[in-house]
C-alpha cells in the first residue's frame, strides 16, 4: 500500500530504529537538532554508496551548518554494519527492514527495473528543524548531487533564521 509522502510543514514522524551498531535511534530523542533524513533503497548498491561516501566526504559541511545525517534503508541492521565499515561511514545509519519508517514517510514505493515491479525505499531526504517539522522535502534525490542540494537547503535555512 502506497502512502503520500510527508510534505513540507508536517511534524515527521517519530520512529525507533537500530542503527547500524544495534543501538536504538529514535527521532524525538534528537529533538532541538536539524536532521538531514535521507531514505536509500539498498547497501553496499552503485547509487546508494555514491550517496553514502558524498555524506561522509561532506560531514564537516553538516556540522558547520548545525545538522545531523541520518541514513535509512530498508536492509537489516548487520547489513547495515558491513556497508558503513566498509566504506568507514561514521555517521548514522539505520535499519528499517519492516520498512515501517519508510511507509510513515511516503517513500515506499512501487518500482520497476528490467520490466520486474517490486517494492522498494524511494531515494528521498528530508530536512526537519529542532522542533521535528518537516521543513524541506527532495522526494526524488541524486547520489551525485545530494550533498550539494542539501547543504544550500541548510545554507537557505539558516540565511532565513
């Protein structure tokens, strides 16, 4: 079942997590920071590890401009590991393999790839403030660009602050 995804101006859904150390993440408990959320179909896939190095290359950047990065994919927890060990992402990354999170958000969806359908996470990310809305939405996201669309987001949000 298809859900609307989560626009600019809703509260984002709380959720709990595993991250990719076991350890439960949950939204709320990061409340007053802004997180960049940003939603992946796969570990350790082309796309998703171009996306996943460009965070990582670009932390410094998150942290200057006051944000956290979290990461989810639709891949256990231990898969989860193995990817951010493998190419030494230190930032969060999160296990949704019920894909509950993904369906709060709107971004499992139905796909298509050499004429098979099945479902999947959208690559989509979301910037939610310290107050946990919602306050910027990129529901269909690049690996290559991502880092540099989302940090002139955050530069604009801060400018307006």
């Amino acid at each position: 079942m298809e859900r609307t995804m989560i626009e600019t101006g809703q509260q984002a859904p709380d959720f709990e997590l595993p991250d990719q150390n076991g350890d439960p993440v949950r939204l709320s408990g990061l409340q007053g920071k802004t997180i960049v959320l940003y939603f992946y179909p796969k570990v350790d896939t082309p796309g998703c590890t171009t996306q996943a190095c460009g965070v990582r290359d670009h932390l410094p950047n998150y942290a200057e401009a006051g944000a956290v990065v979290i990461g989810v994919s639709p891949d256990p927890y231990a898969k989860v590991k193995r990817f951010a060990d493998k190419f030494a992402l230190d930032f969060t990354l999160l296990g949704d393999e019920d894909h509950a999170v993904c369906e709060a958000y709107g971004v499992w969806a139905e796909k298509s790839m050499y004429g098979k359908r099945f479902w999947g996470a959208q690559r989509a990310t979301f910037v939610i403030d310290g107050e946990g809305t919602v306050v910027h939405v990129i529901p269909r996201v690049s690996p290559r660009t991502h880092d540099d669309e989302v940090l002139k987001v955050l530069e604009q949000l801060s400018a307006a602050a």
